[in-house]
C-alpha cells in the first residue's frame, strides 16, 4: 500500500518518513534478488558440469532440476558420492543454505513501512523482521556475489582443466 500524504492543511505539521526510504529498499532487495539469479544459475550449471564428468547419463539430468534448495542437496550428494571431483571442493554448502534463507525472507516477505516514522517491517507467514535494513540487504548481496564468483571460477577451471586434456 503506498502512502500519500494528505494536501488538507491540516496535516502540514505531521512529519512523514521519507519516500526514499522505500525506494532505497526496493533498489537494495533488486540488487540482492540479481545476485542469488546468478548463484542459482551457476549452481545448474555446476551440476551440469558434473554430470559431464560422469559422461552425461540420462537417468541424472534431473539433478540439475529443481527448486535452489533441491539443487543444493543434489550438489551435496554428488560430493559426498565423489569427493574426488575437484569441481565440488570449494562449494560452501552452508553460506548457500543460510543465503538462500535470508534471499526467501526478502523475497517473500510484505514490506510494511510506518507512513509516519518511516520505519519497516517484512511481514512473513510464520513472522515479523525488522532487521533488513538496506545495509544488511548489500552485505548480504556481498556474500552472495562472492559465492556465485566461487561457483564461476570452479567451472573455468574445470573448463581449462578440460582443454589441458584435449588431444
């Protein structure tokens, strides 16, 4: 609900927050929202690039299907099935988890703004955050660039360790 402060006089002196309050947020949570895309997409693509290790079999091409959490438990059982693949070691299966968490509770949640105050609250199904500040939105944008970097640079390797065998 957006909220527009009165033109009746009568209001004049009612201090209203500031809409930029609001916009700061948005910009703050599209941010956040761009960087777990590029996680969840380079997630896929690191089972793909698995199971091309595997010789691609039909049976598994499912693995690299499914909701982000799925996925994620799919990478997790490809690592604990073949620990040796070295596509798999730097995976930080617990920084993606609690990301993927917090990424849920932002994306999912109501924005509810005090008109008046200017101060917020997400609105989830089982509770209230008044703990997402604009800040902790771009720290958590931080972490998830640098996981989605750390997933990049597992499949360019894996790449140039493919062209190294190359006849």
């Amino acid at each position: 609900m957006s909220y527009q402060r009165p033109s009746d006089p009568q209001f004049d002196d009612v201090p209203w927050a500031d809409p930029a309050i609001r916009t700061n947020y948005e910009a703050a949570l599209g941010r956040l929202i761009l960087a777990h895309n590029d996680v969840d997409l380079h997630l896929t693509r690191l089972i793909e690039e698995c199971l091309k290790q595997l010789d691609n079999p039909k049976h598994l091409k499912k693995l690299a299907t499914g909701s982000f959490i799925e996925r994620w438990d799919n990478v997790r059982m490809l690592r604990a099935i073949r620990p040796e693949m070295t596509l798999l070691l730097g995976v930080d299966f617990k920084e993606l988890h609690e990301l993927n968490e917090l990424r849920n509770i932002v994306a999912h949640g109501h924005f509810e703004q005090n008109p008046f105050q200017g101060d917020y609250e997400l609105i989830t199904r089982k509770q209230r955050h008044n703990d997402f500040s604009v800040t902790r939105l771009d720290t958590i944008t931080a972490r998830l660039t640098a996981q989605a970097e750390a997933l990049k640079v597992s499949i360019w390797l894996n790449d140039l360790d493919d062209l190294d065998e190359a006849p």
